[in-house]
C-alpha cells in the first residue's frame, strides 16, 4: 500500500475547516458510554482540567463540558473554533486557543486529562506524543477515540461496493485507504500492540504514528470499543464524503463520478447503503515521574 509522506498527508487535515459547516452538521458525536469510560480511567470529574486537541465544531467537547469538566479545546481552523463556541455557548467551562497543537502556548504538567476525537493523527508524531506527556500531571490520562470502518456480514457487500467506487474513480486514494477489520480482529490487534499507544493508534487507523519513544513515556493502556450499523441514503453518504479529507485530493469531476457511483449503488440495492463502524476509545496513563523544566540560561 502507497502512503502519502506523513507532512504531506497533515496538509490535508486542514481542509475540515473549509467546510466547516458541513463538517458539524455531518460528522457524529462520540458515543456518553465511552467518554464515561475515559473519565473513569482518567479518575476525572466535575471541575478537573482537560486538554482537547483539535476540538472540531464541539462534538467531544459537548460531552466533555457536560460532564463538568473545564476544558481548553485547541483547535488550528478559525471556522471550526467559531462554531465550537456558537454550539458551547453557555455550556460550560470552555477556553479556546487557535493554534496547532505542535505550535500551542501550554504549561508543563498542567491538565488531568488530554482528550483528542479524530484529530491526533494530524499532528506530528515527533511532537505529538511528547507534547501530550509534557502538558499532563504525573499519573494524567491520554484519552483518544475515533470512528473506524469495521468489516461485518451485515454491510460487506456495500461496503465493498462503496470501496470499488472509489478504487475505479480515484485509485491513489484507494491505495492509502485504512484496512477494514471485522470486531474479534480488532480487539485482537489492539491487545497485541497495548505496549504503546502510539503503536495500537498507528495500527487501528494504518497511520504512520508509532514511535518507540511514546511506549516510555505512556503506560497502563486500556481499550474499549463500540460498534455500530449506519443506513445512508446517497445524499447522506455524499454529505459525509463532502467532510473527508480524501475529498480535497480528488478533481471535481471525480467528485461528481463517485456522486453517481453512489446514487448507483443505491439503485442497485433497493435500499440505502449500509456501513459499519467501531468506535474506538485508547486510554494510557502518563508515568509517574516529573518532567525537567528546561535550564536557564547561564548568566556571566
């Protein structure tokens, strides 16, 4: 499988605050039972500061605030971050910040949790998982969650069918497209790789994300997953695909040729298309060391 270079591929994350609107009105919200779960293995409640890498238009940080928790939501698209706030308004305790992670203002040892919602694989893994240990106190939590296409009978044959649109309208994309895996499968992997988070993320969502180095600084990796059957019609699958990062790699006329792929699909199944999906949550618990303040500068 081709991949794009880990820079080149982050580019394309910045897209999501082009179609901003798009992207809240289409994109899920993330399943209460496991931000609950998050809080628990975090051991965080009403009150405690959290950290939100790329917080989108708001749908963790809705789950987040509700539940009491003070949150600075760092979001790098100013679009994005403006209708965070619309949608958080009066909600809760919320600070934003406009900035890429890798380039955030943020104390050292700072929030109890950090919590990231389709987002950490656009930050730079040399930075990334550093920067989420620097910012936690010492026995803080790493809290990342995530939709994952999952392979199951009930949506094979569409989901199949929705892989080959894509391979016949853009087959560079199909080439860097994330492996599909039924839920035993997954569990499985994820077990496999518990040693790192780095490694089970990097895996769960074939990105180029493992480091050796994240396995030291995070340990106590815990998992948990939710999976889910969806039923869309092609204007609502077309909609979703609007708000995807692959969307912005391809021309306008395959845009509109993979439209009527779908619109064909449909046609051909008398139904609307089913896709299945895993929602993932990877929890690990920062070591319970201090972090070195950098040394000033000596003075003559």
């Amino acid at each position: 499988m081709t991949r794009l270079p880990g820079s080149t591929a982050r580019r394309y994350g910045k897209v999501f605050d082009e179609v901003a609107a798009e992207y809240d009105r289409h994109r899920p919200t993330y399943p209460d039972q496991l931000v609950d779960q998050a809080c628990r293995a975090a051991g965080i409640g009403s009150g405690d500061h959290v950290l939100e890498v790329g917080c989108g238009s708001g749908q963790l940080t809705r789950g987040l605030v509700a539940r009491g928790l003070h949150v600075t939501a760092v979001e790098p698209g100013k679009s994005l971050m403006a209708l965070a706030g619309q949608n958080l308004q009066g909600a809760g305790e919320v600070e934003f910040m406009n900035a890429q992670f890798e380039d955030a203002l943020l104390s050292r040892e700072q929030f109890k949790a950090v919590f990231s919602a389709s987002a950490f694989h656009w930050v730079d893994p040399e930075v990334s998982w550093q920067k989420a240990a620097d910012v936690l106190v010492p026995g803080g939590t790493l809290a990342l969650v995530q939709y994952f296409g999952l392979e199951e009978p009930r949506s094979k044959q569409d989901q199949e069918a929705a892989f080959a649109a894509i391979r016949r309208v853009a087959p560079d994309v199909a080439a860097d497209w994330p492996a599909y895996r039924d839920l035993d499968a997954t569990l499985a992997g994820m077990e496999q790789r518990r040693g790192n988070i780095s490694e089970v993320w990097a895996w769960l969502g074939s990105y180029d994300l493992g480091r050796d180095y994240a396995g030291r600084l995070f340990g106590e990796v815990q998992v948990a997953v939710m999976p889910k059957l969806i039923e869309l019609t092609p204007d609502e699958l077309n909609a979703l695909v609007r708000t995807m990062s692959f969307y912005a790699r391809i021309s306008p006329g395959q845009r509109q040729a993979l439209e009527r792929e779908h619109e064909a699909i449909y046609e051909r199944l008398g139904r609307p298309i089913r896709a299945s999906t895993v929602a993932a949550l990877v929890t690990a618990r920062r070591g319970n060391f201090r972090i070195a303040e950098p040394a000033a500068a000596a003075t003559q």
